[in-house]
C-alpha cells in the first residue's frame, strides 16, 4: 500500500456569508413603475427596448423607463438610488 | 446580478436576465450574496448581433432554464408571494481546512485537478515540511493577512494569508527567494485569473536589484521558459490567484470563452543594465533600487515587428490602431531596438509614449464601433468624461486619439540577437506597481 501523505489545503479564506430577505412582492404590475436597467452589454440595449415595447402592448397601465449605469461592471449609487427613490420594480438585462 | 442583490436589499423587487450559459455562475454569484432564491430569469446565448426581431423571439419564448414561457417568469418574478426561504436568505460559513486529509500522492493529485487547483500541469504537493521552507522566504508571519481577490469584481472577495501565498508556491516549484515577489503580486489585489469571458491574462513585470538576486532572465529568450525564476513565479502567480480568489472552474468562476496561453504564466524582468532608459518603475514613483512588480491584464492581442525601419512610423501605427482600442498597449521591446529609438530622438521612453499617444488615431465611425468602447467608454462620454466627450462629438470620417500616454507601457527586455519588438495588449491596473521589498 502506497505511503499516505498529509499536505495544506491550497484555497484563501471564504467570506462568511448572512442571508438577506428579497424585497416584498406587489401583487401586480398594473399601475406600477417598473424600471429597465440596460447593463451596457453589446445589443443589451435593442433587447430591452423590445422589452419596453411588448409591457406596453400587454400591461399598458405599467409605467416603464429604461435607465443606464454610468459604467458596465461598476456599481452607479445615483442610478440605484434614482430606481429606489422612484422605481416600484426593476428588470435588469442583459448580462452580470 | 450585483445590482439587482442591492435593489433587493433596498426594498425593490428585481430580477435579472442572462443568457443561459451564465445559470450557473448567476446562482453562485446570488448563493455567495446570501440570496440564493434572487429571481433570474435566461434567454439563449446570444443576443451580440441579433436583430430586434430575434430578440422579440427570445422575449417571447421560453426560459431555457427554467424551461417556462420567459415572461411568465419575469412577470412571476415581480409578483409571486414569498416563501419562507425568501425571507430569510441563507447565512453560511465556508472554512476550509488547514490540512487536508491524509492520502497517497497519487489520490492527492487526483483531489488537486478534481477541483481545479491546478494548471493541469504536475505540480509540488505542498507538505508542512516544503511550506514551512518556502516560509523561510519572507520576514512575514505566517497567518499575515496578504490580501484579498475575486474572480471578477461583482464576485465575493476572499482574504488569504502569508502561508496561503506559500502553498501555492511550493505548487509551482518556486524556491523561497521568490516568495518577496509573489507576496507583492498577491497583495497587488489583481487577479491573474479573472473570470472575464474575453479570455485576459495577468502580465507581470519585474524591476530592480531582486532580478538579479533570484536569477531571473531578461537576456535571450526573456519572456519564453528559459529561467526557473521566470517560470515558476509566473506559474505560482496564476495558481495562487486561482486558489485565493475562491476558484477558477469553467462554467463558475471562469467565463472566458477562448481561454489564454499565457495564463500558465507570463512573467519576465525588464533588461535595466542593457536599456538606454531609467527603469520603468521609475515612471511610477520608485527608485531605481527598489525592486518591484508591475502587474498588468491583456495578452488577448499580440503584433510584432522589427526596426525601428525607415518607415516605422507606418508600421507602428498599424500595429497600434489594429489593437483593441478599449486595451491599452504593452510594449516590449529588445535593447537595440530602443538605442535606434535614442538615435532616432526619443532619448527618454516618455517621448515615445507621447508619439504613440498623439498618433495612433482611427476614425471616429470605427473607434466608436468597437464592442468595448461602446460598452466602457460610450457612457463615460454621454456623462461628459473628457476626452471622451470630445471624442463623441466628432465627425465620423474625423480622426480620434485611440489612446492617452498614461496607458501605453513600453519595457525593455532580451538579448539583442535581434532588433524585435512586440505589442501585447497590457492594461496596467490601478496602483499595481507593487514594492517587492516590503515583502522581504
């Protein structure tokens, strides 16, 4: 039998990680402003612009406005709070 | 994904789209930030020049994860009652151990590639007996917290320690004397894995007196395998990014579609003794007798040529403006070439930076066509960040700078058996000019 070995394990240490609650729900989308955040990737925006346009054929009474970060990849504090501020949902599309 | 966890933490029903090869990755990302049942909805991969019409379909099709019509899922991601699970999230800690369980080499090298803690090259398995050598590298403490990394920065950071560092170099087969030069690559907060889908490598160079105190080539065959030193530092950067960050495991926590040659490692040492300039490290606030590391991401392009010729301007140009315009250029170039270039007037680097600067130019309908300059820098010039906002303003046949003096890097390195340059793509990340000497 080969010779067993004992050796570090190679990986950093993994932030520990608190459970955070999703926003409350509404129970439709009549009547509500929902915000669509184009996340700048390429032809991300065409696709949330026919987004907006099939909410405004089949929830006409749903307000939308489509909003974009200041940079792709980094977090934009005055968009954020413009959808809090305003916003009663957001769709965010397409990409991380 | 990030933004759409915050939203929720605010009080704001939100859900996100991605394209479905990213399902696995978007639940990590939502899993790590405590909010594993973070509503995702997915479209097929891809949307990069559909028209609107194919993007109609996709709107009005169905989800190919979750295999339900896509609106439904959007619209029931907005509206659904909450669960329990929802309203708690999930609280976990993930302690990995010191030592892993004991077992033969064999079935450790096994467990090593199983979990992609490895290149897949053969690697040094890193017992207490090898670490604790390797330790002796550093003045450090063992448990000093180095640093932290991420695969990408919507990801968790994780945090690691000098011992952490070690590991990893003794994987590589690096010896103790380098671990001054890993530790400040480590501490420098840039990843030589990222998970970015483009494929980028990490580029490290190194300056000073420590080149030549660990035996580090920067003479014939500088940036090829031709020096352990070279070698196994670019080797052990990779393994302890990989390592330290919380993985680089394809379909996860790596995204890049192409993958990256040099992502085996790609370190090398500037020829200061044979450049007719001060050392690059100068050009960021250091001493020529200061040792430092300079860490750079790119290596997805690479140009070549030869000269400086009678017509290099042209050369250099086209090699320049070929370049992707949103990724700065790393020059490395052999002495000869840049005793011509002192010949030639350029008597400092600087002074040809500043030429490459003012006279790479495209014209602004191509420059503003590229996929990243719409993406990263279109809306810096919508917001009125100079020069991009001037740039906008131009004429489509007009021509526009393709890059600023700061992100272009020249370094000089080889053995002058041939008066070669090259240009790989090298942006030089924020304060990652690193002292190596504090890590001794």
């Amino acid at each position: 039998m080969a010779d067993r070995i004992t050796v570090h394990d190679p990986r950093g240490f993994a932030p520990k990680v608190a459970g955070k609650r999703l926003a409350q729900r509404h129970p439709s989308l009549e009547g509500k402003l929902v915000y669509l955040v184009d996340c700048l990737f390429d032809n991300s925006e065409v696709f949330m612009n026919e987004l907006k346009d099939w909410f405004a054929q089949h929830i006409p009474s749903m307000k939308t406005v489509m909003i974009k970060p200041r940079e792709s990849w980094v977090d934009d504090p005055d968009m954020r709070a413009k959808v809090v501020a305003n916003g009663d949902a957001a769709i965010l599309g397409v990409g991380l | 994904m990030g933004l759409a966890l915050e939203l929720e933490k605010a009080g704001i029903p939100s859900i996100a789209i991605h394209t479905h090869v990213f399902a696995r990755l978007a639940k990590s990302v939502a899993t790590a930030n405590g909010m594993p049942t973070a509503r995702q909805a997915f479209v097929p991969q891809p949307l990069v020049d559909k028209s609107p019409a194919d993007l109609r379909a996709y709107i009005e099709g169905v989800d190919p994860i979750s295999k339900r019509p896509f609106m439904q899922e959007i619209i029931e991601g907005l509206t659904s009652a909450l669960n329990d699970n929802d309203l708690k999230g999930m609280s976990f800690e993930r302690s990995n151990p010191r030592f892993l369980e004991a077992d033969t080499e064999d079935n450790l090298r096994e467990l090593f590639e199983q979990n992609f803690w490895t290149d897949f090259l053969p690697i040094i398995l890193p017992t207490e007996e090898r670490v604790n050598a390797m330790l002796k590298g550093t003045s450090h403490p063992r448990d000093e917290i180095v640093g932290r990394l991420s695969p990408t920065a919507f990801r968790e950071d994780w945090e690691f320690n000098v011992e952490q560092v070690a590991i990893n170099a003794v994987m590589a087969g690096a010896k103790p004397e380098y671990l001054p030069v890993l530790l400040a690559m480590a501490s420098s907060g840039v990843t030589a894995k990222s998970s970015s889908t483009t494929s980028f490598a990490g580029i490290g160079v190194i300056n000073g007196p420590i080149r030549n105190e660990i035996g580090m080539n920067c003479g014939i065959g500088a940036t090829g395998p031709y020096s352990h030193a070279n070698a196994t530092i670019g080797r052990a950067w990779n393994l302890l990014s990989q390592n330290l960050q919380g993985g680089s495991t394809p379909g996860d926590t790596y995204m890049g579609t192409l993958g990256n040659p040099l992502s085996y490692g790609f370190v090398f040492a500037e020829n200061e003794e044979a450049s007719p300039w001060e050392p690059m490290h100068v050009r960021y606030g250091f001493k020529p007798t200061d040792s430092t590391v300079t860490v750079f991401r790119g290596g997805r392009y690479m140009s070549s040529g030869f000269g400086p010729r009678e017509h290099w301007e042209d050369k250099m140009l086209r090699c320049l403006t070929a370049a992707d315009a949103r990724q700065s250029p790393l020059v490395i170039m052999d002495p000869i070439v840049a005793r011509l270039y002192v010949d030639k007037g350029y008597d400092t680097r600087q002074k040809l930076v500043d030429w490459m600067a003012a006279n790479a130019k495209l014209p602004a309908r191509e420059y503003w066509n590229e996929m990243w300059v719409q993406t990263l820098i279109h809306p810096l010039a919508v917001a009125g960040v100079e020069p991009y906002a001037t740039n906008l303003k131009a004429k489509p046949n007009e021509l526009v700078k393709v890059f600023q003096a700061h992100e272009i890097n020249i370094v000089v390195t080889g053995g002058e058996t041939q008066g070669a340059w090259r240009i790989y793509e090298g942006t030089r990340m924020k304060n990652a000019t690193v002292s190596i000497d504090a890590w001794r």
